[in-house]
C-alpha cells in the first residue's frame, strides 16, 4: 500500500492490465469457440496473473507487463487470421508461433515457481528452478500435442498434419524453454531492486537466508 | 523376499548373456553388442553397492533388469516386429524406470540440500511432469537421429502420440507409487537406506587417493 499512489507503481500497473486485457477477451474468444485447450491455457494464465491481486486485495498487484505480454502472445496468434494468412505467406512463421508458444509457457513455469514460492511451503534454490523452468516448458509441450493428437482422434478435430511438424513443435518447446530458464535466472538478478519494490515481488524465487531447519 | 529377486534378476541376466553367446554362435550379430550393453548397464547397480556402498532399492534393481531384459529379448525373438505393442511395453517399463530414478533424485535433493524443500504433493508433480519431459526429449532423440542417419526409430505419428501416452501413465503411476511409498516409510529412512552420504565419502576418498 505504500506505494499505492507512486506513478510508476501505476504506469506498470496499467501496462500491465493492458497485456492481460488481451489475454482476456482471447480466453473468452476461445472458450466461446469451444477449444478445450487453448480454453484450458487461457484460464490458467488468467489464474496465475489473477491470483497475487486477489490474495493481496489490490489491483496494483500486477504482474510485470513483459510477462504478462509473452503470456498472451501465442494466444493472440493462434486465433488471428493475420496470423493464419502469414503462416501460408512466410516460411518462417510457423516457427515463430511455436517459439511464442513456447516462451509462454516457459512464463507459466516461471510463474508457477514463483507463486509455489509465495503461497505454499515449496523452496527450490536457483538451479533447480531454472532446471524446473525447463522442464516445465518441454513436458507441458508433450502434453499439449498428446492433447491435441487425442482431439483429432476423438473429436474429429485437424491440429496436427504430420510427426514432423509435432517434432518441430518439441524442437522449439525445447530451445525456448532453455533460453528462457536462464533468462529468467538472469531477469530475476537484473531486475532493480527499486522495480521489484514497484511491483511487489521483493524476492522472486529464493527467500533471502532462507534455510530448512 | 530380497535373495527371490535376486535370483530372478540373475536368471534374467543369464537369458541375456545366452542372447549374446547365441547369436555370436550362429553370425547374428544385430542384437549381440545391445544384449552385451545391457548386460553391463545390469551389473551397474551391484557394482555401486559394491564399491560405493549405494543401495538402490530391490524393487528398483529389479525393474532395471527386467526393463534391460524385455529389450534385448523383444530383439532377439523378433517380439519388436511380430509382437503389436511389445515396443509400447518396454517404453512404459524405460520410462517407468525414469520416473522412479527421478523420484529417487528429487527425494535425495529434499532432504540432502539445505536450500531446497519440496513436499510430497510437489513431488508427485514433478515425477509426472519430468517423466513426461523426459519421453519427449527422447522422442525428438529418435527423430534427430533419423533425420541425421536415415535411420527408421520413429514409425508413424500416432505410434510417437502412443509412447508418449505410456510416458504420461507411467509418470503417473511412479508418482502415485512414490506418494505412497513415502507415506507409509519415513522419507528420512527412505533416502538413508540408499546410502548416498557412504557414497560421497567413498567418492570423496577416490579423489583425494
């Protein structure tokens, strides 16, 4: 509450709200469309960016921006049509949606580490954070293509074409989960002390001293 | 109970050094160096009680045989090609045993690192999400190679969908298992039955000599 009213705790704040606005309305757009798994990764987005303000009762408690941006990002070009258009267009462009898939869910790995840390007894020290990033990213992938494959089997749905393209999907869950595990490790030792104070996440993951009795 | 399974791991063994011996006797030779592999990779878990004082439990020791045994097996009686599933059975049972090493490896970390605590429902979770990790690491493994050397590791789509389907059971049945397991042992006697710190100062003595 303290800095309640500092503009910098409400410009974040609302840049914030501005990438979750997004995230929203496509949580919606897909849960009206009846897509059971973008469904299903909008609303544990949506869960994790709601949970802080909820248990803290303040609306300032938002995640960064950054994050919250990477989180609706694949969203965003999955139910695009821009986006569908360029797929056919450009080469490269299916690359570039699994890789935003893939950062997304490294976030939601971040995330989960993090809120694990501020609201249940779970400790991990750095590495085995990063390390759980990782993995979080590549088996969230492995599920959400066994998902996927069982909706065209069951459903009658047409997600995946081919074994290559759900290889390429794990290639690039693989690479961005690397990348972003330690550029998480990294963001949480970069990040100024003032900004963390800003937005109220002091310690990320490692309570400072913190030791099992 | 433990001189039982014992035994049967020993049988095992013989069925594969007879897998070795028999198809270096009669030139065929497709599956003679993975039965002499996995023959060796079976000795490992003695051989670290031997002379690490590491004690993996006998049900595990168990399951890494008959793994390593279903395998060479599966080769040499042609049950990979003849039998349909038999390639699902060993990949849920080499998954399985991921699973329960990494159960072993996340519980050690619990209790042995100080800045790391981690409960037993967080456990269960890791198990299942790092079994999964692990069978698609794998997967995208058989497709690199192929792509690489022409090889033929991966079949189809739906035969990658169903391996990684068994991947995701099995992480679930080790985490069921291992929540289990370690509600009714103390986890503390859990991990000081593997005798990891003998290890260590065995490890560290190696080094220092």
């Amino acid at each position: 509450m303290r800095y309640a009213r500092a503009p910098r705790r409400v410009f974040e704040a609302e840049a914030s709200w501005v990438a979750c606005t997004v995230l929203f309305f496509c949580t919606v757009y897909v849960i009206l469309d009846t897509d059971v798994l973008w469904s299903a990764f909008g609303i544990a987005a949506l869960s994790l960016y709601i949970l802080p303000i909820v248990s803290k009762r303040d609306p300032f408690q938002a995640l960064p921006w950054e994050m919250t941006l990477l989180l609706s990002s694949p969203i965003v070009l999955h139910i695009s049509e821009g986006s569908r258009a360029l797929s056919g267009a450009v080469g490269w462009w299916d690359d570039f949606t699994s890789l935003s898939f893939a950062l997304s869910f490294a976030t939601i790995g971040f995330l989960l580490t993090m809120e694990l840390h501020m609201y249940t007894d779970v400790r991990m020290n750095r590495s085995f954070s990063v390390f759980f990033v990782i993995m979080f990213t590549i088996a969230i992938s492995g599920f959400w293509q066994v998902g996927e494959y069982l909706s065209d089997v069951l459903a009658g749905t047409d997600n995946i074409s081919s074994n290559s393209q759900v290889m390429n999907q794990f290639l690039w869950a693989a690479v961005g989960g690397l990348v972003m595990g330690f550029v998480y490790g990294a963001y949480i030792k970069a990040m100024p002390r003032s900004r963390r104070e800003v937005l109220g996440l002091i310690h990320f993951w490692e309570v400072p001293g913190w030791k099992r009795d | 109970m433990e001189a039982r399974l014992k035994l049967i791991s020993r049988a095992m063994q013989a069925g594969m050094a007879a897998v070795a011996l028999a198809g270096a006797v009669t030139g065929n030779l497709t599956w003679v160096p993975v039965a002499v592999i996995s023959l060796v990779v079976s000795e490992i878990p003695p051989l670290l009680r031997r002379d690490l004082r590491l004690v993996l439990p006998v049900e595990l020791n168990l399951w890494i045989v008959l793994a390593l045994f279903l395998h060479v097996l599966g080769g040499f009686s042609g049950f990979y090609d003849n039998l349909p599933g038999w390639d699902h059975l060993t990949h849920a049972m080499s998954s399985s045993l991921i699973a329960a090493l990494g159960f072993v490896t996340v519980v050690a970390l619990d209790k042995y690192v100080g800045s790391i605590y981690l409960p037993g429902s967080f456990i269960a979770f890791f198990i299942v999400m790092f079994t999964m990790a692990m069978g698609v690491s794998w997967e995208v493994m058989e497709y690199v190679v192929d792509e690489v050397t022409g090889s033929n590791m991966q079949y189809s789509l739906s035969d990658t969908m169903v391996d990684l389907l068994f991947d995701a059971f099995a992480g679930f049945i080790v985490a069921a298992y291992g929540a289990y397991y370690l509600r009714h042992t103390s986890p503390d006697h859990f991990v000081e039955s593997l005798q990891l710190v003998e290890a260590k100062a065995k490890i560290e003595a190696a080094i220092r000599r």
